[in-house]
C-alpha cells in the first residue's frame, strides 16, 4: 500500500503491518523521499458495507452504507468520469 507523506508530499510505503482486529489493520510506512526520510504509521479500518457479502461470518457487523451515501458516491464517480474525459490531450503523446 502507498500513501502520501503528510511533510513533503511524496508517496510512502507500507514496510510492515499488522492486524489489530478482523476489521483494523496497523500499517508502518516510510517515506520515499530521501531528504524527508519520515516514517510513521496508519490505521485501516473497515467503515461501511457498499454491498453485503455473498459469505456473510458470524460476529463481523459492518454497517451499511445509507442510499443517500451511494448515490452520493455514485455522483462523484461519474464526476471523476466526466473529469477524466475532458482533460486536453498534450500534442504527441499516445495513451
């Protein structure tokens, strides 16, 4: 996993983690910027069910997302869509 550096912007990379819980990881990163040299940790958690699983386990309760945050996020990536296709193309260049 990667994250960004909260000094100096650049990404960081996870070098170890560890799980706290089935729903909480903790993560070691250290920055790939040599000058800033930052190493720090992270937690990942599990925050909301988009859609339920299909092999559901015993004592996991995750809660579910509302429909006003799907559609909100439905929204948002059909943004991004719409962001990404209207981006100028740099004369020369291929995708």
């Amino acid at each position: 996993m990667a994250f960004i550096c909260p000094h100096c912007n650049c990404v960081a990379y996870t070098r170890t983690s560890r799980y706290l819980s089935p729903l909480t990881q903790e993560e070691y990163l250290q920055c790939t910027n040599i000058v800033c040299g930052h190493n720090f940790t992270l937690f990942r958690t599990v925050r909301e069910t988009l859609s339920p699983s299909a092999l559901p386990k015993a004592g996991i309760h995750i809660p579910m997302a509302t429909k006003q945050r799907l559609i909100e996020m439905q929204l948002e990536l059909r943004r991004q869509k719409a962001d990404a296709q209207n981006q100028l193309e740099l004369p020369g260049l291929t995708a």
